[in-house]
C-alpha cells in the first residue's frame, strides 16, 4: 500500500484570493499583502485564517482581529464563510479523482490519497508528488505533499517532513525525528509529552505499551500504531469504488485443480481485458 497526503496551507485565503485577485489599487493584489478571514468568537473579532505574507509577519489564527490591526494597520481583512473549508475539500477532493480513485476529505484542511498502483503512471513516486504539487499550484492553492506507506505517515510529513517521498518500508524511520504533534494527538496529549521532554516521537515510540497507556491514554497507542501500519486505517473515498468482478457461469461445481485453473485463467483474461480498455 502507497498512500498519499495533500495538506492545504491556505485553503480559505487561497479560494478568496482566486475570486477577488486584486482589490482596490489602495490595496493591490492580495496575494503580496498581509490578508486575514474573520468571524465572531465570544463577542470578539478573531482571525480565523491568514495568508503566507501574513504568516510571515507573524499573525496568526485564533489572534485578535483588533490587536492585530494596531500593529499592522494595511492588514486586509473580510468575512469568513461557515463550512466554506469542507465544501472547498469535497469539491477538491473529486478534481484529485485523476490521480486515483480512492480520495478521501482529510478535515479541516487536507486529502488523504489511497494511491497503490498509481505513481507509475507518471513515471515513479517522485514525479507523482511532483505532478500533484504542480496541478493544484497551478488551480492557486498552496500545498504540501508527502507519500508514504501508510496514511499516518504521509499526513506527518506533509506537514512537519522534509522529504516528499518516502521509500517503501522506511515510514517508521521517518516518523522518529517528528514532533508528537505528527501523531494527530489531542492538544493536551502533545502539551504533555512536551513537558515530560518527549519532543520527538523517536523519544517515546518504543516505550512499554502499559506505560504509554497508563500516561497518555490509548489513543496514542492507537495513533502509533495506524502510522506504524499494525493497524488498519479507513479511507472513505468521496465516490464510492464498484469493485472489479467476474463471474463464470457453471452448469456443476468445478472440483478439480485442472478445472478450477482453466476457470481462474478465463476469468483474469476477461478480467485483465478490461482493465486495460478502461
């Protein structure tokens, strides 16, 4: 199994920003200025999204919208919209179809890709994830890429990883210099490990198991081992996938090898024939 993760950076900013390019010439081009999403949190204005250039002049989601204004005055600032972000990932989430069929929504801001069998097609693992990066570039969205042998792993790289592209069986390797943020823990769980000194999960990964769940609870237990591959993660693809089938109508039950070997290779050559005109 080879799976794949996209993690959206801006996604809301980046949708604003593709249907209002450029605003008045008192403001310029939203992509070169600080911009900001909002909405009303206990009786307060807060950020709810921001842009790169505004990441980069260190504001941030959850800030107080009036605070930040004092200290960048040209911030670009307009209404956030409800549910917007899980419209945008479904919608995204059915154009990614090209590039496999299995895609499942990754909320709040990312893809989670089933794409064994598919980077061949484009001429390896490498220039799959480079494919990928480019095509949604190219739509305005800014985005990280990872694939891995399992899920865990592709989300923990595409978002705290260096390397894209991680070789087959090296995914529990490239977990261990990771924050435990990687782990998709609750945010108690991580401030914890944190302050224990667990700030790799290389620190913590082969602890006793009796010890972590005693700690931390079973959901890091659970979390390590989905990333690991000992256990099963489900991908729901946004469009179901109708299995390939053939059937071999018979008079009486096949019961000899010889028979049972005639039938299997009429149904993989039928089977394979499709496959190949679909």
């Amino acid at each position: 199994k080879r799976f794949v993760s996209i993690w959206f950076r801006h996604l809301a900013t980046d949708w604003f920003t593709l249907r209002q390019p450029a605003q008045t010439k008192a403001t310029g081009d939203l992509r070169n200025m600080p911009f900001v999403l909002r909405s009303l949190s206990h009786g307060r204005m807060v950020i709810t999204a921001a842009n790169a250039t505004a990441e980069i002049k260190g504001i941030r989601k959850g800030m107080v919208l009036a605070d930040v204004r004092a200290i960048h005055p040209d911030l670009v600032v307009m209404d956030d919209k409800p549910d917007l972000a899980g419209r945008l990932l479904k919608r995204l989430a059915e154009w990614c179809i090209r590039f496999t069929p299995v895609v499942s929504v990754d909320p709040p801001d990312g893809l989670l890709l089933d794409v064994t069998g598919c980077p061949h097609l484009w001429g390896g693992d490498q220039a799959y994830v480079e494919a990928i990066v480019k095509k949604i570039g190219d739509r305005g969205y800014h985005v990280r890429v990872a694939l891995a042998d399992t899920p865990g792993v592709a989300w923990a790289v595409a978002r705290f990883g260096d390397e894209p592209v991680i070789p087959v069986g090296k995914h529990v390797d490239a977990l261990l210099p990771l924050p435990p943020e990687a782990l998709r823990l609750e945010a108690e769980t991580v401030d914890r490990l944190h302050k224990l000194g667990l700030h790799q999960i290389r620190q913590f990964i082969r602890m006793p198991r009796s010890s972590l769940r005693k700690r931390f609870g079973q959901h890091v237990i659970m979390r390590l081992d989905m990333a690991s591959g000992q256990q099963t993660e489900v991908i729901e693809p946004v469009q179901p996938i109708v299995p390939y089938q053939e059937r071999l109508p018979c008079l009486e039950p096949i019961v000899t090898a010889t028979g049972i070997a005639i039938a299997m290779q009429q149904l993989l050559n039928t089977l394979c024939l499709r496959l190949q005109q679909e």
